[in-house]
C-alpha cells in the first residue's frame, strides 16, 4: 500500500485528490495539507511513502518548501499545481530540486479528477523512487548545480507598483479612476509629507472603483486594493507564500526622500520579479529609475509617462535613459496600457493552466 500525503492550499483540491486516489487499492492517502508548515508535522506523524505538492501556497511557496525537504528530509514527491505546464521555469526547477513528476492541475480545481489517471501513474513511479540522506547534498563525485534562486517565477497573483512626485497626485488620480475594481494589487509611492498620503488615499477610495488606503505595516496587496506609502516611511513589497504584502519601515532618506520610489521598486523586483508591472510618473530628480532598470531586468514589463504629458520631466527622463522602460506612453494612454498587460497576463496564466504534461 502507498501511503501519501497531499498538501495544497485548495481544501476543495484536497477533498477531491483524496478522493480520487483512494479509489485504488494501492493507493491510501493518510492525510492532507494546507500549507509546508502543516506538511512538516504530518510528514514526521504520518511517514507517508509519497507527497503531492502544489506550489502556490500561503507562507512558504512549494519550491522552497521542496528544496528544504530535499536536504533535510528526501522523500519522492510529485508536483501538482497550475504554474507547472511541462517545460516552464517552474517545472524545471521542481525537477531540478528532486521531484519525481510535474503534473500540471487544470485551470479548475472541480477538473482534477481529468489528470487522476496521470497522478496516479505517478505516484505509483514515485514510490519506487530511492532516496537516501546523502540526496541533495554535494559531494566530488556526484556534483550537483547551486540553486541560488529558489522561488516560484510566474505566480496567479500580480503586482502593480507605481512611483510618482511633482504633479503625480493628479496622473495617479487619472490613472486609478480609469481602473477596474478587479485590478491586481496595486502599491504607490506619492513624495508628500506626514497627513496629506491620508486624505489622498481618502479622496481616491471616493472616486475609483478599486479600495484605496494608507499603507498600514503587513496589509497585503489583493486584487482590487492599491495601497499608497505613508508620508516619511518607506514601502516594501514582500512575498509571503504566493501572496505578496507591504512592509512599512523608517530608515534613511533615498534621492532626500522617504518614501522613496527606489526602495519600492527594488524590492517589487526582487519579491515579485515577472509577475509585476511598473509605472514611473512625472516628478523631479531621479528616484525610481534604478529601481524600475531592476524590475525590468527581473522580467517586470515597466511603462514611464511621455515628457510632452509629464510636468516635470525628471524621474521618467531618468529611467527612459537608462533603457529601463518596455513602453513610453502619454498619461492618457497609460490606463489602457496597463489592462491590456494585465489581461496578457491573465491569457498567459489560462493557457499555462490549460497544458497538461
């Protein structure tokens, strides 16, 4: 008997895993998993033989989980998730972490039960996989490549992050009041002072579909929410999981401001790589060039507002020298361009969802 356990995040895709695999005599699932936190403990109570792991999951995503179950605790696992079609970034470097199969879960969850056949298929290989404590770990005569950059590239959520000073508190009003409410997650970096971020956010919130707050340390960045950096704080973006939320810190002055574009932007690159989209508006200086060359070097598709319709032609002139920006567009232009990168976005992930191995 194969003794497995499934962890994903989905209590639906759970049930229905479960169910499906416990049809076959061979086959018994013992327990299930809402997250790799959760899968530890029942890895240690429950020894299972075999591990179904989604990748997208709240406070460690699947690829770090697995890369740290490959060096601590090898076992056969096989991967099922959406962001898994075969020959894509993740899959391969799930394979390359250790799994033993890469399913790819259709775009919904009720279809599972279509791929049974495949994940049973592979668990029963799995199960004959071998591993032993040396797995993982490099050694002279089996070398084994470093992995410096183990996180999931292309996720379901995305980020939008948008930087702006001289003149921007009206193109950001124009660019959100164009907006959707089922828009991604939105963050904003506006150089003003302590009290006026406030009532900014205030006034948005009343005229555009989407919520508009003050940033408050920890919120996360959901679709159809845009979070605005308090005045004399910085604004991080983070990644939790698959989930993406803000960090509200102090800390010193960047191009003599704070919040500061820059500092946004690097870690919107950093935490959010190709699943974000950069927006830099007129303003003086040069805060948020470097930062947005970042994001575009880590795969973001980056817009910089067009001189004739900026008041003060700084911070995008800045980027756009730099080559930083994939468009440069007229604030008029810029609502549009970004749902129609949102929605290239979204066709990407349903056809992704939509190939099977």
């Amino acid at each position: 008997m194969i003794k497995v356990l499934v962890v994903d995040d989905s209590a639906l895709v759970r049930k229905i895993l479960t169910e499906e695999l416990n049809q076959h005599d061979d086959i018994k699932v013992v327990g299930s998993a809402m997250d790799p936190y959760a899968a530890r403990e029942k890895i240690v109570e429950l020894k299972p033989d075999v591990l179904t792991l989604d990748l997208e999951m709240p406070r460690m995503d699947g690829l770090s989980f697995l890369a740290r179950l490959m060096k601590h605790y090898p076992m056969p696992v096989v991967v099922v998730s959406s962001l898994t079609p075969k020959n894509s970034e993740n899959a391969l470097m799930a394979l390359q972490l250790g799994a033993v199969e890469v399913i790819c879960k259709p775009g919904s969850a009720y279809s599972t039960q279509n791929i049974s056949v495949q994940i049973v298929k592979a668990i029963r290989a799995a199960s004959l996989a071998r591993f032993n404590k040396n797995f993982g770990q490099k050694s002279e005569k089996s070398p084994l490549p470093v992995i410096k950059d183990i996180r999931l590239r292309n996720t379901t959520n995305k980020v939008v992050a948008i930087g702006a000073s001289t003149g921007g508190t009206r193109a950001i009003e124009h660019i959100l009041t164009q907006l959707s409410g089922d828009m991604p997650g939105i963050a904003m970096v506006q150089h003003m002072p302590p009290v006026f971020t406030t009532g900014f956010a205030e006034r948005l919130n009343k005229i555009c579909a989407m919520e508009v707050r003050e940033a408050e340390d920890g919120d996360y960045l959901e679709p159809g929410v845009a979070l605005l950096a308090p005045g004399n704080y910085h604004m991080l973006v983070e990644k939790s999981g698959a989930r993406y939320y803000v960090r509200i810190k102090s800390g010193p002055p960047v191009h003599h401001q704070r919040p500061s574009v820059d500092v946004m932007f690097n870690s919107v690159a950093k935490s959010v790589g190709v699943n974000a989209i950069g927006v830099l508006l007129t303003g003086m200086g040069a805060d948020g060039a470097k930062g947005m060359l970042a994001m575009k070097e880590n795969g973001a598709h980056t817009m910089a507002q067009d001189e004739h319709t900026s008041v003060v032609f700084g911070m995008p002139k800045e980027a756009i020298n730099m080559g930083a920006a994939n468009e440069i567009l007229p604030l008029q232009k810029i609502p549009e361009a970004l749902v129609k990168t949102v929605s290239r976005q979204r066709e990407t992930s349903r056809q992704m969802q939509n190939v099977t191995n």
